[in-house]
C-alpha cells in the first residue's frame, strides 16, 4: 500500500507541475494545479510514514507539489500586483 502511495504522490507532483504551465496557456487550467499538489503532498508524506521502498519516488512527489504549490502562490502574488497596478 505505501509503494502505492508514493507512486501516486510523484503522478500527482508531475501532473501539478504540468497543469501549472498549461494553466498559463489555457485559463483556468491552473486551479486544479492547487488540489493536485496538495494531494502530492499528502500521499508523500503518508507514502513515507508508512515505510515505503520507494522512498525516492515519495520525496521527489512531494517535492514537486511543494514547488507547485510555491510557484502557484508566487503567480497568485504576481497577478494581484499587475491587476492592481492598473487601478
């Protein structure tokens, strides 16, 4: 069960990165970016509590919902000051 996790947790840490740059071509693309790298995160980590073999793989999941997660923040920030700054 936990191999299992930590495989779903590095599916869903390439699925975040990738709805992130499709979602700055498609519009609103980018909001399931969001769940997926939660759930990256979290599988990881229960991946990692459960003692996989894969530990690599659920490190790397997490990791890359994490950096998902950061630069789907830094995007939001980025947005609110170019909305902004035409008001």
């Amino acid at each position: 069960r936990a191999d299992q996790l930590a495989s779903t947790s590095l599916l869903l840490g390439v699925a975040a990165c990738v709805l992130l740059v499709l979602g700055l071509l498609i519009p609103y693309v980018i909001l399931a970016a969001l769940p997926a790298s939660i759930a990256a995160m979290i599988t990881g980590g229960s991946a990692l509590r459960n003692k996989t073999s894969l530990v690599g793989k659920a490190k790397t999941g997490k990791a890359l919902g994490l950096g998902a997660l950061i630069a789907f923040g830094v995007l939001l920030i980025a947005a609110v000051i170019l909305v902004s700054s035409f008001y």
